[in-house]
C-alpha cells in the first residue's frame, strides 16, 4: 500500500507528557560525545545559569519519538516501517532542554511527496513545556522505499 497522499496537513493529538531525566541526559549525552560540562554536571549548569542539566540539541528525538510512532500506528497511513529510511533531521529550538523539564510534542504532517515508487514524508513535531510554550520544533523527513 502505498503512503496515503492525505496525510499531508494533518495534525495528531499530543502525546503523554515526557519527564526529562537528569541520568537520560548525561546518557544521551555521552552517546553523542557531548562533551560541554553543561550536558553532565549540574553545578557547570546552574553556573552558566540553567537549572539543571541542560540536552544537547539533537535530544529532542527521545521526545519526538513518540509522536512518530502515533504517525507510524495511523492505520490509513500506508506506511511500511520495515521500508523506511531516515532521510532528514531538522531542530528551531526556543531554548535548550534542561533535565526536570516536562515536553510534550504534537506532530504534524507538514508534505507527503511521490518520487517514483518511493514516497517522502516530512513531519513537524513542535515540543512545548509544562506551560505551553514552544521549546523545539523537530523536523523529520522518512523515506518510504516502493517496491522492489
């Protein structure tokens, strides 16, 4: 099944708000080789003036994760997981994540294009705080392989 070209202007509901934990931070962190003492030690953080310890920009896939994976579940979505590619990764950050922040994100399904037997499926995910306010929008780009 092809990807359903009407997905495109779509928004899903927000997801389950996402706590932001010191230790997933430090995690990420060295998994990326963040090394700025910002993304590891709290006291480095709070003297540059953050509460906490502050993610490094590309965090904000652990809380966009899972507004793709409501795109992915859409059941009219047409979207083979097991074919697709990653083709782009985007971030307009407000400010930084900080450990103790809490994110939800709300995708958006901003293109759906057709490129010969393959489709591109570009999702906005825009992240906001406890309050409401924008943190960080992600912009994902899936390649969804055609047939062999």
């Amino acid at each position: 099944m092809p990807v359903n070209p009407a997905l495109q202007g779509r928004t899903l509901p927000p997801t389950e708000p996402y706590l932001v934990g010191r230790e997933k931070v430090r995690e990420f962190s060295r998994a990326v080789f963040a090394s700025n003492p910002i993304n590891l030690d709290v006291e480095a953080a709070q003297a540059a003036g953050y509460a906490d310890v502050v993610a490094p920009t590309t965090f904000a896939v652990v809380v966009q994760e899972g507004s793709l994976a409501q795109l992915l579940a859409e059941p009219d979505a047409g979207i083979d997981f097991s074919r697709v590619v990653h083709g782009d990764q985007r971030f307009t950050s407000t400010r930084p994540i900080v450990a103790g922040d809490l994110l939800t994100a709300q995708l958006t399904v901003a293109s759906v294009k057709t490129l010969g037997a393959h489709s591109m499926v570009t999702a906005e995910t825009r992240v906001t705080d406890a309050d409401g306010e924008h943190v960080v929008t992600a912009i994902s780009t899936l390649v969804v392989r055609g047939d062999d």
